[in-house]
C-alpha cells in the first residue's frame, strides 16, 4: 500500500536552498518500529531524499546497491549518530513527480513488514528499490501489446500454479521471468517457460537465446503455451493481475513478493488505464523439452555462433500435453 507523502513534500520544500557546502540538510517525518524516516536535502546539488536510519541492523560494506534512472541509493551519515543510514536520492536529471511516487510506494512497502523488525525493514526497502530500478530500466512507458500478452501468459500460469495447490510463497519465489530469468518459472527441480498467443491458427513462440530451451541447464524443462482470444467479456492485464492478489490474499510475504515481482516486469498501478485490451483464455498445454524438440541450443550450433533469437510452432511440436497436476508432481513441486 502506497504512504501518503504530504509530510515529505512539505519537508522538501522547506529544506530547499543553496549551499556551496556538501552534506545533508533532514528533517525527521516519521517513525516505523525502531526505524527513523527523514525528508532530506543533499547539497550542493539540492537533492531530495528519503533517509532511513536503522539502530541495530547493517548492511556490508561489499553489498552493491541498486541504482536506476532517476535516483540512487547510497550509505549516509547525516548526523555522525553510529546508526546505519540508507538515502534513496533523487538525480538532477530524475522526474520530481515520479521520484515522490517511487518514496510513497517505498514507504509503503516498508510500513507493511514494520513489525518485523529492521533486518527485514532495510530487506524489503533494497528489494522494492531494485523493483523500481528493473521497471525504470525499461523505460517508465507501458508495456507494449507484446510484452502485455506476454505478461498475462504468466500471471495466468501463475493462477494455475496456486489453484494446483502449489503454496503460495513457492509459486510466487518460483516466478522468475520479471528478474530477468532464463525461464519464466523455476521450480522444484526444473523450470517451466511460458508462450503466449492470441493466434487461432498455429502457436507461434519467440525463443530469445539459445539458453531458454536448453534443458542442460535445468532439467526437466516444460514449455507452456497459453493461447488467448480477444473478447469483450475477457480480463484485462489489471484484471488479471488483481485475480491473483486475490489469491494470495492473507498471504503476506508472498503479496509482497508479488508487488516486486510485477514492477520488474513493467506493469505500474498508475497504467491500468493504457490496457484496455481483454483476453479470453481459450487453452494451456504444457510440453516436456526433450529429444525431437524444436530448438536451437549451445550443443547444436556451429562453433562461433554466441546469439540467436527464432520462432517455432508450439503446434507442431512433438510430445502430448501434460497436465498441470502432473508436470508439478514431476518438478517435486506438489
């Protein structure tokens, strides 16, 4: 749940100024558990900043810290007090209204673990910051009509998995794509990529590298094509994603993750209005990766060859569908 920042901004807009002198210029704002928040200015570029002291926990020295467009993350010692201080900036070249939206979802993220002490305060602060770091690598835009299929393939996969059976917290740690990910899904002992399509005839896939098919890496491999339709009575992309965070309702940890999880991916709750578009979900099969199948993989290419991106059929691919149920119980994931 995104914070109000009304305190913030105000902070902001008090501490604003110039100075030749580098440092910091805070005002407390809030209190979260043992944790302290402060508004803050960093000069001489008169930055805003959020500040987080933490009293007990630390973070090594050798850890890197994420670092997006628009904002970075860096150790700080505004007061000389001994505490462990983490200050989310703003860059000069960072949108003012959307480094806000980043410190209210921030903030947010760490009031829902508050009462679980600070190790998993300063946790979830860097996890939902690298979240943030991921979505603004691709470009603050929405989600192009490819990469929405794309993503509601998974959410759907998703849905499966946690009506299968599949707990909650593994299904979501399982959903690998978003962080960039070999495969879509790695669970259990193998991993499972998913395809979407919208194409009545044939099921076109796009395999993005010689490493996603190749099941040497992660062993059993499953294909998963989803085929969908377009339909008025359909879900859209929010729709779908509000379906399973109504199935891991109650589910803290694993909501949590599932926020993370669909900021990487690209998906922004201040976009819902940009995917009008509604799906209909017309079949799922899913298909072992083994001798016979379709792919390009390091073992079969010439020497020399470092990169290539193709397309097969998913229709045309040999192996009989596999249920859900039953690719998990070879995956030991049930």
């Amino acid at each position: 749940m995104v914070r109000p920042i009304d305190e913030f901004v105000l902070a902001w807009n008090a501490l604003s100024g110039q100075s030749d002198k580098e440092g910091w210029r805070t005002i407390p704002v809030a209190q979260v558990g043992p944790c302290v928040f402060m508004a803050g200015r960093r000069f001489p570029a008169n930055e805003e900043a959020l500040l987080v002291g933490f009293a007990s926990a630390s973070i090594s020295a050798a850890e890197k810290l994420p670092e997006g467009r628009g904002f970075e993350v860096s150790r700080a010692d505004p007061h000389g007090d001994g505490k462990t201080w983490i200050a989310l900036t703003r860059k000069e070249s960072g949108s003012v209204e959307l480094f806000a939206e980043m410190v209210g979802d921030v903030l947010g993220s760490m009031d829902f673990v508050a009462a679980e002490g600070e190790d998993r305060i300063l946790r979830t602060l860097l996890g939902r910051v690298r979240s943030w770091q991921e979505f603004m690598r691709q470009g603050l835009q929405a989600l192009s009509p490819e990469a929405e299929i794309g993503l509601i393939g998974e959410l759907s996969f998703l849905g499966a998995l946690l009506e299968a059976g599949v707990p909650a917290s593994l299904a979501v740690g399982a959903w690998v794509g978003p962080l960039d990910g070999m495969q879509d899904f790695v669970i259990g002992t193998g991993a499972i990529e998913v395809k979407a399509t919208l194409s009545a005839q044939g099921f076109p896939a796009k395999i993005g590298s010689l490493e996603q098919l190749d099941d040497s890496v992660q062993k059993p491999l499953f294909v998963a094509g989803v085929r969908f339709s377009l339909r008025e009575s359909g879900k859209n992309l929010p729709e779908f994603a509000a379906a399973v965070r109504e199935a891991l309702y109650g589910e803290v940890e694993a909501s949590r993750v599932f926020s993370d999880r669909l900021l990487a991916a690209g998906f922004h709750g201040t976009h819902v209005d940009r995917y009008p578009r509604c799906f209909s979900l017309e079949e799922t099969r899913v298909v072992e990766v083994r001798e016979g199948f379709p792919r390009i993989v390091p073992g079969n290419v010439p020497d020399g060859i470092r990169r290539v991106i193709y397309e097969i059929d998913l229709d045309r691919t040999p192996g009989s569908n596999s249920g859900i149920v039953e690719v998990l119980n070879r995956l030991g994931a049930l």
